[in-house]
C-alpha cells in the first residue's frame, strides 16, 4: 500500500492519515507483546497510542477492524521480506541457501515478530480478512520454493516438489511456534528434518 505524501519546505513526508494509522498499529503490536492479543481492547489500543477511540474509529475502525489493518501490514510486510531473501540468495545451491535462511538463528527482534504473527493467526478462524491474509502468505510462501527449487531440479516432477515445499512450510511453521519457548534444540531437528526433505530433490 503506497503511503499518502503531502509536500512540505520540499520535502515529502507521510500524510496524517497515514502516520495516525502506524501509530494505532504500532499501539496493537505493543499491546500484543504486553498482554496478548485476546485481553487486549479498544481502549488499551488507543491508551497505548496516547489517543482516544474516537480518533481510532476515524483513521482506522473498530477493534477487529484494526486489528485486520494490522494483517494487512505484516502480509506486506512478509512479501517484501521474501524479495529481499530470494534478492540475498547466491546463483548456485540457492535450494539449500534458501532452506537455511528459513532456519536461521533468531534474534529477540524475530521472537518478538513471531508472538504478533501468531496473535494474528489465532484471529483467522474468527476474521476472513485475515484468514485470506494468512492464505496468501502460505501460497507465497510454498510458491517460492517451488519457483526455487524447479529451476534447480528441472528433471524433478512437480508432485515431488510440491510435496517437498509443503513438507518444508509445515516444518518452518512448528519451528516458528517453538521460538518464543526456547525449544531451540527441537527447532534444530526441524530444520534438520528439511534438509533432508531438500535432499529427495537429487535422489533418482
């Protein structure tokens, strides 16, 4: 979404709007992160962002409407992240370069990313919005293995490595629910577990 810029002494800056809207979703990551995502409400969100709800509602909604702006935001946010992984990638073995980057070790930063994102998934059942966000995310997600991994293995058939890119998405998906529990040995044997399914790829 490209933000609205206004014009000021020359210099672009994000319009009201827009700058309002980080700042209500920034007030929900922060409150996420300090007391979950299911105590939190309307008026902790508006607290947070030192505004009242009134001012909420206007730029943005009601508390599942922000909520959804807050899907929204790290959809964006997981694509442009995917463009800089596969922009990072060397021109050789990008499979397994790509396999892992997807395990790598976590910051606090990325324990942090992991608690708002499941926060985010555990509204979908509830939320359609978001539910159409976290399926546009997984087909991305498997889509670019597939791209990857088909241009490295061409002579392997499509069912092998499509089954292979969900094999991979499962095992990043549990890995991502053992970081903010430390279970850092376990989210070792996942990875492990995803070389080996990348190594099906060259076996005959």
């Amino acid at each position: 979404m490209l933000a609205l810029m206004t014009r000021e002494n020359g210099m672009a800056r994000p319009s009201m709007a827009t700058q309002r809207r980080e700042e209500i979703l920034d007030a929900l990551e922060a409150c996420i992160l300090d007391k979950g995502i299911q105590a939190t409400s309307l008026e902790n969100i508006a607290e947070t962002a030192n505004m009242k709800r009134t001012i909420l509602r206007h730029y943005i909604g009601n508390r599942d409407d922000i909520i959804c702006a807050l899907s929204e935001r790290w959809t964006l946010r997981y694509t442009q992240q995917w463009q800089e992984v596969l922009n990072w990638l060397p021109k050789t073995n990008r499979a397994q370069a790509l396999v892992d980057s997807l395990f790598s070790t976590r910051t606090k930063e990325m324990v942090n990313n992991t608690v708002i994102g499941e926060a985010i998934f555990s509204e979908a059942k509830r939320l359609e919005t978001i539910k159409a966000h976290q399926q546009q995310i997984m087909h991305e997600f498997i889509q670019h293995l597939i791209t990857e991994f088909t241009a490295q293995y061409p002579e392997v058939s499509q069912e092998k490595i499509e089954l292979i890119a969900y094999g991979i998405y499962s095992n990043y998906l549990m890995s991502e629910s053992l970081l903010p529990l430390g279970m850092f040995e376990e989210m070792y044997k996942l990875k492990q577990s995803s070389v080996l399914l990348c190594e099906q790829l060259v076996l005959k």
